[in-house]
C-alpha cells in the first residue's frame, strides 16, 4: 500500500490570473479583510439565550484567504491595509462604547482620515472575491489602482455601513456568478442575480460592492466618490454618518436581507 506522501507548503502555491493585473502568476493569498482589521481577525458569533442572555461563542477566524494577487500587486496594494485597520479599530471601538445605547446610526468624525486610501484598500481585498472584475470592469481596476486619485462613474457602487459587535462574519462575492462564499454560521448562499460582485459584511463594517441599478435598496451609503480622493492625501478629519445593519437571514445578501439595526 502506497503511503500518501507529505504536502509541503510549495505544493499549495497556486498560479493564476491576478485579480489586479491579470497576468498568469504565481499568486499570494490576500487576506479579506485585512488580517487583524478588529480582534485580531477573529469573529464572535452572539446569540441570545433562553434566558435572554446575550452569549459569544470563542469565536473563529474571521474573513477569508484567497490566492489572488500577484507579488507585484500585492506589493503595490498591501500599504493601504494600514488605513483599512485604522477605520475598523475606530468603528469597533466606537461601537463597543455605544453598545445598548439604542442607537440606529451613527455619526463621527474619524481623526487623520485618508477615505481614498480606505477605498483602495477595500476594493482591492474586494477584487479577490469578485472573480474576474479585471476582465469585465478594467476601468475600475484602473481606478483603484490610481493612487493619487481618479473618480469613477461605473455600473458598480462601493456602499458602506456599519455592523453590531455581534455580528457575524459573511465575506464572499458571486460577480459573473461565481460564487465564493464564507460564512461563521456555516449557512450557504444561494442567491438569485444581480448579486453583489463583493461583500465584507465583518464587524464593524459592511462593504458591499454591488450592480448601481439596485444599490439604492441597500440601507448602506453611497461612498464610490472617496475614489477621486488620493491615497496618499493629507490627513483630515472625516465626519460620517453611517447607518447600522444586520444580515438578517445570512442565507442571501439581496437588499431585503440586510436590516437596520439597534445599538
Ligand atoms: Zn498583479
């Protein structure tokens, strides 16, 4: 009988098109969102007990890894994380202290905020799970890529809110129906089109990027017009009104599936 022989790590790199680029490369996992984005990249699921108790579980890792980027890219894309991790440690803290106030949504000015380069790094985690967005929508791509700012008025909207500290985790995207999908409560997703190109519904954000004919059901704000904005732009302070949402069944990402919710 023939023993399996062992795996070593070289046998999973994996070669591709880089979601950025598109050339055939060898490619590096892009973490999605960026790896300890909030609590170190680890989801809690909250439940409500039978004795009305809110219970976390010991949570999983959150978000999920795609081999999509070429080193290149990934060299090019990756400083970006920084301001990612920024906004997601503001909301998350923010969102903690105004837990069980009743809050709908809210309203705050970010300090030191560069919304050009969270909007870059934002989509470009996006466009590791919304397979083939270089081929279909290159113009996009050009944008995210322009760091020192070019707006783009395309049939794609990038929407934001925000979500409760207990939400769970849901990242994937079904762009030209491809579907890749992660979700904490293990649920599948089976959605009828238009489906969001990419989502990053993971506390304490939700991002979608999503077909613009039906991006005004969304409860979320229209924030595509940070990418006229440069990623290398001087520091200001940034006052969002962001609404709070919950998915509510995680077994679709249509509009009616996301629901405004309390603090
Ligand atoms: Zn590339």
């Amino acid at each position: 009988m023939q023993q399996p022989r062992p795996l070593s790590p070289r046998t999973h790199a994996k070669k591709g098109a880089c979601a950025l680029c598109g050339r055939y490369a060898r490619l590096t996992e892009a973490h999605v969102p960026p790896r300890a984005a909030f609590n170190d990249g680890v989801s809690r699921r909250g439940r409500i007990s039978a004795e009305q108790r809110l219970e976390l579980d010991r949570g999983r890792p959150g978000g999920i890894r795609v081999p999509a980027h070429c080193d290149a890219c990934r060299a090019e894309t990756s400083p970006w994380d920084d301001e990612y991790i920024k906004w997601a440690t503001f909301w998350a803290e923010g969102l903690v202290v105004l837990e069980g106030h009743g809050a709908n949504g809210i309203r705050a000015t970010i300090p030191g905020a560069r919304p050009g380069r969270f909007i870059r790094a934002a989509l470009a985690g996006m466009t590791a799970v919304a397979e083939g967005l270089v081929g279909t929508h290159p113009d996009l791509i050009a944008a995210i890529r322009a760091s020192d700012g070019k707006a783009w008025e395309g049939d794609r909207r990038f929407l934001m809110a925000l979500t409760p500290p207990t939400e769970g985790a849901s990242v994937g995207g079904m762009h030209r129906g491809m579907q890749i999908h992660f979700s904490i409560t293990g649920t599948d997703v089976r959605a009828p089109a238009p489906a969001p190109s990419a989502v990053i519904h993971h506390v304490p954000l939700s991002l979608l990027l999503v077909d613009a004919a039906i991006a005004d059901e969304y409860p979320h704000v229209d924030c595509t017009g940070w990418l006229a904005e440069s990623a290398v732009a001087a520091e200001q302070d940034l006052e969002l009104s962001l609404p709070v949402v919950r998915l509510s069944s995680g077994t679709t990402w249509q509009p009616e599936s996301f629901e405004e919710a309390h603090l």
